[in-house]
C-alpha cells in the first residue's frame, strides 16, 4: 500500500475536487532506492492528479509536463 499527502486537492483535468473513496491517478517523480526483493520507492513530487475516468492516457501527461516545464 502507499500513501500520500496531496497539496491540491482538484482534478488536474476537470478541476473539481478529489474526495475520499474515489479512484485516482497519481503520477510522481522520484528514483529507486533499494532493489532487492521489493523496490524502493522514494518520490521527490507529484506531476499530475486526476480522476481515475478523468485519465486520457499518456499524451495528456506529456502536455501537462511541457506546460510545467514551461512555467519554471
């Protein structure tokens, strides 16, 4: 299981909010730090929130990644 803590808490897609109990789609930037028997995981950000029947797949990502490269 994973957890995480979400700053914004609207879908990156249709901006309303993410309440408990809905399916999500989380997207993360970080690296492996251990990979033995199970990999470890540790997560330097969030790229992109949605609504699980929000998702369009990966070009939507690719997207919303120039735009945030764009705005740094």
């Amino acid at each position: 299981m994973m957890e995480a803590k979400l700053g914004v808490t609207t879908c990156d897609k249709c901006q309303e909010p993410m309440r408990e109990g809905q399916p999500v789609l989380i997207i993360t930037e970080g690296s492996i730090s251990d990979s033995k028997k199970d990999l470890d995981y540790q997560g330097s950000c969030v790229r992109y929130a949605c609504h699980l029947n929000c998702w369009d797949g990966v070009e939507e990502i690719e997207q919303a990644t120039r735009y945030s490269k764009a705005r740094s």
